[in-house]
C-alpha cells in the first residue's frame, strides 16, 4: 500500500558574520573558555548585527534551499517558520519571508515551541502535506537569541547563538514502507509544568516588554536526557526501526553533555552523531537544520541515510522524528 511522503529535497542554513568567542566573553564577565567548553563543548557563536532581524537570517537560509533543491521560489505553497524571537509581536515573521522571496499565494505562519521548534514545524507541514493540503513546504528555524540574553548572567549568555537553516519538502508517493524517502515519523509532547525552569521574564500581555531569558540549568539538564530518549523510542517503536538502523544523529545542540549522554544511553555510537555546538552554540529552532546543513555540505548524509532528529526546549516542549534522505 502506498503512502504520501514529505520528502526532502534540499535544505540550507545561514549565519551571521560576527563571531563572538569564548575568549572574548571572558574579557566581559566572570567565565572562561575552559568553563565553557568543560560544561557545555561550546567554543564560540555567531551574533546577528545591529538591524540584522529573524526574518533576514530565515530568507537566506530559505534562498540556499531552494537553491540546493533546484526549485524557483514560486514552487513553494506553505512555509513554517518556527522561532521564539520573531521580528514583532505580529505579523509573523513567515510572511516577511514569504514577501522577501517574491510568493504572495498559499500560506505562512510562525510556530513556537522554543528549542523543539524545528522538528515541531517539520511534524506539523508534513501533516500538511501528507494530507494533501499544500504541495511543496519550506521548514525553517530561524533565531536572534542574542536579542533576549542577560549579557551578566554566565550561566545563560555564554549557551546561545544565532542562525538560521531551512529545508524544502515535497509530497510524493512512496512505497509505504520503512525504507520510503521523506519524513518517517514524528512523535511531539509538552509538559508546562516544567515552564519556571526555562522562559523569557516579559511579553506582551504580562509585561508589555520582549524580557529576558532565565534559566535553573541544572533542572534543564537533569530532565533532558530522560524526555529526548522517551519519544526516540517512540518512533522506533512506530517504524519497527532501530538504533542499529541509524546513520545520522542530528540532535538539537543545546550541550555537548547532554547529546553525548543521550546518545550512550540509545545505544548509538559516536562516530554517528552530528555535532556543532562547539562552532554554533545553542541556536534554539535554527540548531538542527544549521547542523542538517553542515553534514549534506560536507557529504556525510547521503540520499537514502536515515536521519534521527530530536530536541528539547522551554515549556518543556520535546519532539522526534525519522526522515530519510
């Protein structure tokens, strides 16, 4: 039996120019570059210029997909932009983007599920697409979280970056078995009781003000490992795959700690995992297509790999999925 697919066709990432590095955050606050790296595997992170938005950072990262999948703009139907610092309040930043890229049909939204963001954007336009809805999604992650930092607190400012990475899915017909190209499965959860342990201090109908990130580090790093491998097994259990099946682990990369942590207790080796958190930072929704990006370009993943995404951000908000390539 046959089954429709959201395959991806090409996928594209962006950074700012400025680099700022352990080093230089050091000459700033009370920290070091072996604190940082012993804690986090962080080395340094790029920082979005003065009036360099989201929605600037998504259309390049947007444009270098469509390039790498050969496709003109126009082919495009739908896009969702998932990020925690948009542009403005409202409108959604997708439709800056969609503007930025010359489309004025189909539809564009935001999504927020912070650091889960993109695998929650990915579940939600291959539902789409699966349904028939839209044709052709662009999928991006998209962040200035350097906006929202304390730039006095060590614990918080040192972990975040900014970027953005995309990619371009199409709905095809596959054989309806595990070894099909496209998004496998996608399995999401939310628990709000956890909200204190991570969150922006302000919003519009709180405070009237953007806030600040804050952060109980050790509660965040305490439940991830446990929450991530949850709805791993989940889309093993739904696919009949496992982690013996694995070529790629693209993790969200939040800390070096936790993704080595995790990948030990699923039992994938480490020759396995994709890693650019030392380059990249916690990138929030922008961190898995950005690392995505970095293993197409430089050849590891492969057409017919099998990828593991997954990722854990506030709320808390936790997500899987199995795509192949």
């Amino acid at each position: 039996m046959t089954a429709i697919r959201s395959v991806v066709l090409g996928c594209g990432s962006y950074l700012p120019e400025r680099i700022l590095t352990n080093a230089e955050l050091a000459s700033r606050i009370d920290t070091s570059d072996e604190w940082i790296v012993q804690r986090t595997g962080i080395r340094e992170r790029h920082v979005a210029a003065e009036g360099e938005f989201t929605s600037h950072l998504a259309i390049k990262a947007a444009r270098a997909a469509l390039h790498h999948a050969r496709l003109d703009a126009q082919a495009i139907d739908l896009i969702v932009l998932a990020t925690s610092t948009p542009d403005n309040t409202f409108p959604a930043t997708a439709v800056a983007v969609q503007e930025g890229l010359g489309i004025n049909h189909g539809a564009a939204f935001d999504l927020q599920a912070v650091c889960s963001g993109f695998v929650f954007a990915l579940a939600t336009a291959d539902s789409f697409l699966r349904a028939g809805t839209y044709k052709r999604a662009l999928v991006i992650g998209a962040e200035t979280f350097s906006r929202i930092l304390d730039w006095n607190d060590r614990g918080t400012c040192v972990l975040f970056g900014d970027g953005a990475g995309a990619v371009v899915l199409e709905a095809q017909t596959e054989p309806g078995k595990s070894s099909d190209r496209g998004v496998l499965t996608t399995h999401l959860r939310s628990d709000g009781r956890h909200k204190s342990k991570l969150y922006v201090d302000g919003g519009p109908s709180s405070t009237q003000t953007v806030g600040l990130l804050r952060m109980e580090g050790r509660e965040v790093f305490k439940h991830a490992v446990g929450m991530i491998t949850d709805v791993i097994v989940d889309a093993f259990n739904a696919t009949g795959l496992t982690a013996d099946d694995i070529d790629w682990f693209i993790p969200h990369q939040a800390n070096k700690r936790i993704i080595d942590a995790s990948a030990h207790k699923l039992h994938i080796a480490p020759q396995k995992v994709v890693l650019t958190v030392d380059l990249h930072g916690n990138t929030s929704a922008a961190s898995i297509p950005l690392a995505l990006a970095v293993a197409v370009k430089d050849g590891r993943v492969k057409k017919g790999d099998l990828l593991l995404l997954e990722a854990m951000g506030g709320g808390f908000t936790w997500g899987s999925a199995l795509v192949r390539w």
